[in-house]
C-alpha cells in the first residue's frame, strides 16, 4: 500500500514539474497573444478575402453522354419484355436509374484544390488551439486545492475557467469533425453525379457545399482568434485567484 502510495504522489509530482506555473503562464501570457497577432494576420491573406466566390469552384471532369433515343416500346412483344426486365430489376415506374460507374473517365477525381491548401493551413492551427488549452485546463486544475468549508470564491473561479478551456477545447475539436464532414458529404455528390451525370443539380450542389466550406474556414480562423483572445484576457484578470484560491488571511482569523 505505501509503494503504491509512493509511485502516486511520484507520478502527481512529475505532471506537475511537466506543467509548472512557468511553462503555463507563459502560454497564458507570451504565446497566446502572439498567436492571435498571427491569426489576425492570417485573417488579411488574400487567400481568405475572395471577394468572387467562383473562384474557388472547381472543375467536375465528368461529361454529360448523349441522349439515348428510345423506340417505341408500347406495342406487341417488345412492350412485354421491357416490362418483364423493369420487373426483374425491381424498378418502378418513378425510378430513373443510374449509370454504372467502374472507373471515372478523366481518372481519380481530384478534391477542390483551393480547399484542401486553405485547410491544410487551419487545420494545424485548430489542433495547436487543443493542445494549449489542454496543458493551461490541467495546471488550473492541478492548483485547485482539496474541499474545505468557506472561502471558496478563488476556487469557484478555478472551476470557471477550467470550464471556459473544456468549452474552447471541444469548439475546436468540432471545427475538425465539420472538415471531415465536408469531404465526406462532396464525395456522395461527386458519386452522384458519376452515376446521374445529366442531372445538373447534383453539380451546382457541389459547389455550393465548397463556397459554404470556404465561408466556414474563415469563420473557424476567426473564432479561433476570438478564443485565444478571450482566454488570455480572462486568465490573466482572475491570474491571482487562480494561482491562489484560498488568502492566508482566512487562516489567521481562527
């Protein structure tokens, strides 16, 4: 029991060193205003001011085939066999069917690629954002002291702002869940025109859905911003309560 004793406070103190006040507070402090100085800058690039947004459409290499005329099947033998086929195939009526799709034309279908460089750019971004509220969460955490009667306000604002990263945490971690949404929900148009290439819907759909998602980058780099802005200024107002939750002069009045 007192090995295991031993080997838990050993383990509570290495997380601590790895998490010193320092090393926190200089996140706090130096790197979170520097990033959001970067990200407002990222914010100007021209690569997220398009004013136009056809120019990030991208072209769908998938070519509509000719019309198939029809003869007249309504008459004698012919009408017969075409319903026994509808039949057998299990379509009705209303159903169109597609066009069997084994291999594209032009090759792979390549991804918007204006797209994929901008979110190439944010992504690391968003995931640098999750790794610095994750170390900043755990030292306020580690600096909560143990349950006590009374002068709990410090620790109140402790648990508040330990909140307030869970919060920006999960927000970010959704920014990158919302792009793989994205390629996955432009892979079912593009599969969809592949098979009914002469529906014009389905095109006009995808670039919908690639305006929307450069619309979306832009706000993920701005909120990202925001974030690093409104952490730096909450902890740093309240840095005194959260370093020290509980006065000494608490002590002294008993």
């Amino acid at each position: 029991m007192n090995s295991l004793l031993k080997v838990d406070n050993e383990l509570k103190t290495k997380v601590k060193r790895d998490l010193s006040s320092p090393h926190a507070e200089e996140l706090v402090a130096s790197f979170f205003p520097n990033k959001l100085l970067e990200l407002d800058h990222f914010l100007k690039d021209p690569g997220l001011n398009i004013c136009e947004l056809k120019e990030i459409h991208s072209e769908i290499n998938l070519t509509v085939p000719d019309p198939i005329i029809l003869s007249n099947l309504h008459d004698g033998l012919e009408a017969q066999n075409a319903k026994k086929r509808k039949m057998e195939d299990g379509s009705g009526e209303d159903k169109v069917a597609g066009t069997k799709v084994f291999v594209m034309p032009g090759g792979m279908m390549k991804s918007n690629a204006k797209l994929v460089d901008l979110i190439e750019k944010v992504k690391p971004e968003i995931r640098t954002l999750i790794e610095k509220c994750n170390t900043v969460k755990m030292w306020v955490q580690l600096l909560i002291p143990r349950i006590e009667d009374g002068n709990n306000f410090g620790v109140s604002i402790q648990e508040e702002t330990v909140a307030e990263l869970r919060t920006v945490e999960g927000e970010a971690a959704s920014y990158l869940d919302q792009i793989s949404r994205y390629y996955i929900t432009r892979a079912k148009l593009v599969s969809k025109i592949a098979k009914y290439p002469h529906v014009e819907d389905y095109r006009r759909t995808v670039t919908e859905i690639d305006e929307k998602e450069y619309i979306s980058l832009k706000i993920i780099v701005s909120e990202l911003r925001n974030q690093y802005v409104t952490l730096h200024d909450m902890i740093l107002k309240n840095i005194d309560k959260i370093k020290k939750p509980r006065s000494s002069n608490a002590e002294a009045l008993y």
